[in-house]
C-alpha cells in the first residue's frame, strides 16, 4: 500500500466515523444516481500534487503537497453542518495515523445546487496533505 494509499484509507474511516453521513466513497468519478443513493454522502477525491522537496527536504526522502477533496451532497439539510462535522473530524488528527506531516482544510466550494428547486446542497472541502516517503518508495 503507497503512503497516500494509506492517507485515503484513513481520510474514508476519518469521515466514516461521522454517523450523520449514510455513505462515503473514494475516488469514484462517476457520480451516482441520487434518486437511489442514500442521502447524505461524501465522495473523497485525489487532486492535485507538488513536490515540496525543496521546502521540507529530509535526505533520501520525497516530499509532497497533495490536494484531496472531500465532497458532500445532501437535501433538504444546512451544508454548514458538514462543513463543521468534516472540519472537526479531520483536524482531530493532522498526521492521517502518522502517514502524513500534516493535513489541513486550504479551501472550500460552494454550496451549490444540483436541483432546480435548490433542496440537494453540495460542498467541496479541499485539504492539503504534506507528507513525505523514501526516495523511489512510495
């Protein structure tokens, strides 16, 4: 398993840990159908990555930026909730089990609809995640 691998694994059990969420999902970029899907749900994606050897190097190490975004869609619910319930969760550990020097919330999108009466909300929560692994290991 690579280090973001295991970063993943632990964002997923991180937001799974929120009761009020029915389901979470990683990096599926197709998008469900929401008349079946149960409501609310989170999907957590890759985004994108910078070396940041330079700023944090450690000797035989590589060191990396990497964007996750964590999206909620839910209806007839205040997106502001979640927005505080995924904060809260993620901070209670910076480290994703030691797997990371640090993750933290850099930015937000929306909410925004995706009905035409404006009652299923989505929020995107973007994290930064530093973390670092041996040279030509990932």
């Amino acid at each position: 398993m690579t280090t973001r691998q295991k970063i993943l694994a632990n964002i997923k059990t991180t937001i799974d840990g929120i009761d009020r969420l029915r389901s979470v999902i990683v990096n599926r970029f197709n998008l469900p159908d929401f008349n079946i899907s149960p409501l609310p749900i989170a999907f957590i994606f890759s985004g994108d990555e910078k070396d940041a050897t330079d700023q944090v190097g450690v000797i035989n190490y590589e060191s990396w930026i990497w964007e996750v975004v964590i999206l909620v869609w839910c209806q007839d619910e205040d997106s502001e909730d979640y927005i505080g319930l995924i904060h809260n969760a993620m901070a209670a550990d910076e480290t994703r089990g030691g797997n990371a020097l640090e993750s933290k919330r850099i930015g937000a999108l929306g909410p925004y609809s995706a009905d035409s009466e404006g009652s299923m909300i989505g929020v995107e929560l973007v994290y930064g995640v530093q973390y670092r692994h041996q040279y030509g290991i990932s």
